[in-house]
C-alpha cells in the first residue's frame, strides 16, 4: 500500500514541478507587461499631444491665410 502512495506522488511531481515553473514564469512576466502598457500609453499620449497641436496650428495658419485674404479683397 505504501509502495502505491509513493508512485502516485512521484507520478504527480512533474506535474507540481510544471505547474510552480508556470506560476514563477507569470509572476516574473507581470511587471514587464505593466511597463509595456505604461510605455504604449506614454506614446499615445504623445501622438494625441501633437495631434493637438498640428490641429491647432493648421487652425491659425488657415485663420491668417482668411485675413489675409480678406484684407487684399478690402484694398
């Protein structure tokens, strides 16, 4: 009886082994993750900054360009 119980453990300690192996793997793995996504919402903040700003630029440029326009007409 003895003999069964020790050849079910040692059939059941790779399985343990895999299974603690996985669990170091994604802990080790969570905060890579987290600094990826933290530096993939660095860049989007970036590209909508200057998203903003081309917006805003193109937006005065077109303002001037009317102004000018309109003066030339006046004259």
């Amino acid at each position: 009886m003895a003999d069964k119980s020790a050849n079910s453990n040692f059939a059941r300690e790779p399985q343990r082994r895999i299974a603690a192996m996985t669990a170091i793997g994604m802990n080790a793995l969570n905060p890579i993750m987290h600094f990826q996504v933290s530096m993939l919402r660095m860049c989007a903040d970036s590209i909508e900054r200057f998203a903003g700003d081309y917006k805003k630029r193109l937006e005065e440029t077109a303002t001037a360009v009317e102004e000018q326009s309109d003066k030339e007409r006046a004259a």
